[in-house]
C-alpha cells in the first residue's frame, strides 16, 4: 500500500467503527490541517509557481472534503466537537530536516504531506473495506482514491522542484522507515491517525 | 462606504497604480489570508455550525479569489513574490478583547474580518474607478463586490450567534472609531492596506 512498511494493527477498524462521530470529527480535522498544510507551504515557497498553482488547488479539495464530512455527521445527527491533538502527525513532523538549505526543508515538507496522505490513504482503505456500514464503505473507498492521488502529487511535486538537488526516492525511503518506527505506537485509538 | 468613518487618501490609487506588481503580490496575501482567518474561525468555534459552514465556504472562494490574482499577475508576465507584513491588519488585530467571555472574542473576530472586508472594499472601489487600466477596473468592481458581500456576512453572523448577549451595532460603531484613528497613518505605500 503506497509502499508502507507496517500495516495497520487490524483491530483499529472495530475500534474506529465503534467511535463514528470521533472518527468523523477527527476526519474532518484531518481535512483541514492538509488543506491549512497546503496554504503554508504556498505562503512559505512562493517563488515555486508550480507549487503555489498545485497547493491552491489542493487546499480547495481538502476544504470540499471537510464539508462532506461534516455532512455525513449531519445526516447522522452527529454534532462536530472540537479538535483533538494528533500525536502520529507530531511525531511525524519531527522528521523534518530544520536549518540546513532551503530545498531539504521544501523536500521534508512535501515528503511528510505525501507520508500522511499515505497513511490515511491505507486507513480508509481498510475502513471502505471492513466497516459495518455501506454508506462509510463507499464513502471511504472515494476518499482513499483522492488520498492516494494527493501522495502520488506530492511525490511528483519533490521530484520535479527538487529532483536534481537530492535523490527523492532514497528521501522516501528514509520517511518509509522513519514511519514504521512510529506507527508501531498506534492503532488502537479512534482517531484516523489513532 | 460600508459606514466607514475616513476615506482613504486619494494619493494611495496613484501610488498603487505605479506598482502593479506589489500591488497584485499583496492582495493574492489579502486573500490568502482571509482564507486561512476564516478556516480558524471554524476552528476555534466549532459548536457554532452555522459559523463552520459559512467558513468553509467563505475560505473556499477566498482561495478562488488567490486564484485569480495569481492569474492576472501571469497574464502580465509578472513574478508572484513572498509575503509582506500587514500593518494594518495588525492594528486591527489589537482591538480585539482578549480573555473575557468567549463570544466577546467571538464577535470580535467576526467584526475584525468585517472591517478588513470593507476597508478592502473601498480600496477595490477606488481601484475600479480610477486606476488606468480597464482590466483591472473591471477585475476590482468585481471584487469590490464579493468583499461587500463578504462584510455583511460577517455583520450578520455576528447578530445572528451573539446578538442576545451584546448590542453588535454598538460594538460595530467602536471598531469604526477605532479604524478611523489607526487610518490616518495609512494611504501613502503599494500594499492594499498600506
């Protein structure tokens, strides 16, 4: 799946399912950190219009999708709640080089978007296939398909800006394993990143 | 104008009109930014759906609006650059209450967007009327009038979520003195608000 070393610990879906409004709430939490992720990294590297043009789009995407989750919640009588911290990303972010040149930060930061949209690409791929519920299933399976097309872009996007400073594919696999040491630690809290 | 209490000084069109470029790099932030307010408000009041919603929706056009900026500077062949500060805006910001009763907070951010919204409007306004280039007079009328529209719902929020706990017009006509006394140190730089 995209490449992740470790699977999902499986017991995560009944966990989840048996939580939908903290799943949804956290899902729609989701959507708008990578839209708010995608609005940083325009406003940060704005001499990259390739990037800029790509990221406006994205944030627009990520915004529609937080409306369709806030709509499945409607439709259930479920009330939006308040954010939740998401330890996985945290932890994640700590991966980003800091200092050093300009373009390894912009590489980490595209890299760390696409590891997310891969991991979340992985978990709604086992939500769309093993919740008790078809209307999330088919729900799942159409966001597992933007998710995946969101890290396929930004793995396009290192390469093509920085691909002749460093060797992105070695970059990645860095992140690959770097994530495999930090998702053993999760998978049994309702959250999408849990 | 939208009840503001000072208009700006003349002198800034032409100013502006010198400095296209910067002019269009800081609106697409204008925009940007108005983007990014309206996805915080969300965040920090999530109980109000109907604030969620219209956020939402609002951050989405204002990316739009991003959009189009970036457009009009490629279509004059002209570089997008990094952001500006906003003194303006930072201003502003001072005039709302901290600490206090969360809606005090909340009609306050509600009432500083309102005011950039016609501020900005009656930027846009001069803009269409005077600048010396008919596309861009045909562009700022057609966002002069989003910003209107934008500014009322803001107004109207404001009533609508908090209007049983404080009188909005009358805390409304204090933001428009506190404006008016922070406008005078502007009108005379190539930013929208500069």
């Amino acid at each position: 799946m995209l490449g992740l070393k470790l699977p999902t610990d499986p017991r995560w879906v009944d966990i989840a399912q048996k939580n939908i409004q903290e799943i949804l709430i956290d899902h729609a939490y989701c959507e708008q950190k990578a839209a708010s992720h995608a609005i940083s990294l325009m406003v940060n590297f704005p001499e990259y219009p390739q990037l800029v043009e790509t990221m406006v789009k994205l944030a627009q995407e990520e915004l529609s999708h937080f409306e369709m989750v806030l709509q499945k919640l409607k439709e259930r009588n479920l009330n939006f709640g308040a954010e939740r911290k998401d330890p996985y990303v945290n932890d994640l972010y700590q991966f980003i080089r800091k200092g050093g040149r300009r373009e390894s930060v912009l590489i980490d930061r595209l890299l760390f978007a696409a590891m997310i949209e891969a991991r979340s690409c992985e978990r709604f791929k086992l939500l769309s296939e093993k919740i008790d519920d078809e209307d999330l299933k088919k729900f799942y399976r159409e966001l597992m398909i933007s998710e995946a097309k969101h890290y396929t872009t930004f793995i396009t996007l290192a390469k093509q800006l920085c691909g002749h400073i460093e060797n992105i594919d070695h970059r990645w696999q860095e992140w690959i394993e770097y994530e495999a040491s930090i998702i053993k630690n999760y998978g049994t809290k309702e959250f999408i990143h849990g």
